[in-house]
C-alpha cells in the first residue's frame, strides 16, 4: 500500500485529531479506556479507507470490498466467503456490525507487509485491524484449480471476520491470546480446521500464562502460542459449555478484566485456569490428525 499524502487539510485535521485521542487510550483505565477505543478503530478505517480511495469497489449485503484489477476474478470467490462466513459467526458471537465491513484485498505480500509495517519474513493469508479486514489476493497462495469450496474451508474470512465481530462487541477489552482462541474456535466449528504443525504440540513445554497475557505476539514460537490460545478456549466451551465461554464474552463486554471473568463464570481462579486447562490440552488436543 502506498504512503499516505493528504492534500484536503480538513481530513488530516480529523485524522490527527482521532489519532491524537487514540493514543490516549495507553494511559486510561479499563473501563474509560473502552469509550474511547472505537474512536480510535474510526481513525484507523479513516486512513485505511482514504489510502485505498483509488481501488475498485465491490459491495454485498454485509461487506465493502476493495480491490486491484489484478484481483478482479477473485472478487466473487472472496464475497462468497466473506457472506458464508457472516451467519455462523454473528451467530456464535450473537451480535453483528450495524454497518458494512471493509475487506481490502492486498495484491501480494508485499503490499500487504507494507500496510503493517513488517519486516520481510512476516506475512499473513488475513489481518484484522481497526475495523476493517486485509486479505492476501487468492493468487498467492491458492492453488490453480482451487475453488470456492476450497477458499471457503482453509482461506482467512472466518478467522478474520471472528476477530472483527469480537472486537466491536468487546470494544478491544481482552487480550490478544483470546481474541486468537476465539478466532480458531470458531473456525474449528465452522470449518473443521485446526492449524497443527510440528513444532506446536502441547505435551511439552508451553508458554505461561503471562507470557501468553502479555507479549503474545513476539512469542517466538507462534504456532505452539495460537495452539495454546485454541487449546484454553475449547477447554472452556467443551469442559464447561458454549454457555458459559458465551458469559466471558459478556463480562468481557461489561468491562472486566480476563482473569475476573474466569473467575466469576467458571469459578476458578486464573492459575487453576491455566492448569486445568493445559492438562485437559495433553489428553484431547495432541492427535495430529486433522478433521475433514
């Protein structure tokens, strides 16, 4: 994605002006913190509508899809997925955006590294951020041949679209490794899938849950960190029930903190949590035999 260069001096006065109030949010407490975090989402889809301003532009019922020419015969593939992915997951969250979600198809890894600022060896098929979705175009990396089926089962739009519902219905108040658990959850049940690699099996040694609370994304072994994210939240809904992984979310969406709502649904304290929950994972989660 090209670098921004605003000529209209009323919309870098609210760009900077939303951004200004976003950066707010680091000092804030809790609760104040999440009246202010959509403010910031709308700053982010500001810039990110702005800089895309010149891409084509496909709409259906519930999404905005941007795109490149380059990307034209994939633009049905991607809203078919994007809308099979819509009921299944406002249905397991139980809310849905009051407005149209923005999907931007990045045209290769490159483009979409340069929307995030990353270095050379990270890449994505999908990225939720600010309320809006970033795909990777299906031609890097779908197979010739592919088809919607196929997209629709292994490509990002259910994860990602999980990832967004959950942030509006939570206002950003929870922290990375369940918003990651929640996203492959879902996934899981709506498409029988599940990322398992050699490097992530859960019956060695695993990531605390501080580390897993507090610097989630630098871990370095990222696959066994989502597996773990996965393997806490199952535990929730299939130990206890959806129910009750349903009330977290709730009191999440109330304002409290992770471990408080942990400890108020389920009736443990975070510790315990994170024991059971990793003993559980060693017995269910540690065949490597994917569901189709």
């Amino acid at each position: 994605m090209r670098n921004i260069t605003i000529h209209d001096p009323s919309m870098l006065t609210v760009i900077i002006g939303l951004v200004f109030v976003a950066l707010l949010i680091l000092t804030m407490p809790l609760r104040p913190r999440m009246w202010v975090y959509p403010l910031a989402r709308q700053a982010a889809q500001i810039k990110v509508n702005y800089e895309s301003r010149d891409m084509s532009v496909y709409e259906t019922e519930h999404f905005k899809i941007k795109y490149t020419q380059a990307d034209a015969d994939t633009v049905d593939m991607i809203a078919e997925a994007a809308e099979a992915a819509y009921i299944p997951v406002t249905h397991e969250l139980n809310y849905a955006p009051q407005s149209k979600t923005l999907i931007l198809v990045q045209p290769n890894k490159n483009e979409l590294r340069q929307a995030f600022g990353w270095s050379g060896n990270e890449s994505a098929m999908g990225v939720y951020w600010g309320g809006s979705i970033q795909l990777l175009s299906p031609h890097a990396w779908l197979n010739n041949g592919a088809t919607v089926e196929d997209f629709i089962h292994s490509g990002p739009m259910v994860h990602e679209y999980t990832h967004l519902v959950f942030d509006y219905l939570t206002n950003g108040n929870y922290p990375r490794w369940f918003t990651e658990g929640l996203a492959q959850y879902i996934e899981y049940r709506v498409n029988d899938y599940e990322w398992q690699t050699a490097t992530n099996k859960l019956d060695g040694k695993l990531y605390t849950m501080a580390e897993l609370d507090g610097n989630f994304d630098n871990l370095p072994n990222q696959s066994l960190a989502y597996r773990q994210s996965l393997a806490a939240v199952r535990y929730i809904a299939e130990v206890y029930g959806d129910d009750e992984l349903r009330e977290i979310i709730n009191t999440l969406k109330a304002g409290q903190s992770m471990d408080k709502a942990i400890q108020k649904t389920l009736g443990i304290d975070y510790a315990t949590f994170a024991h059971s929950w990793q003993q559980w994972a060693v017995i269910h989660m540690n065949s490597h035999t994917q569901k189709h």
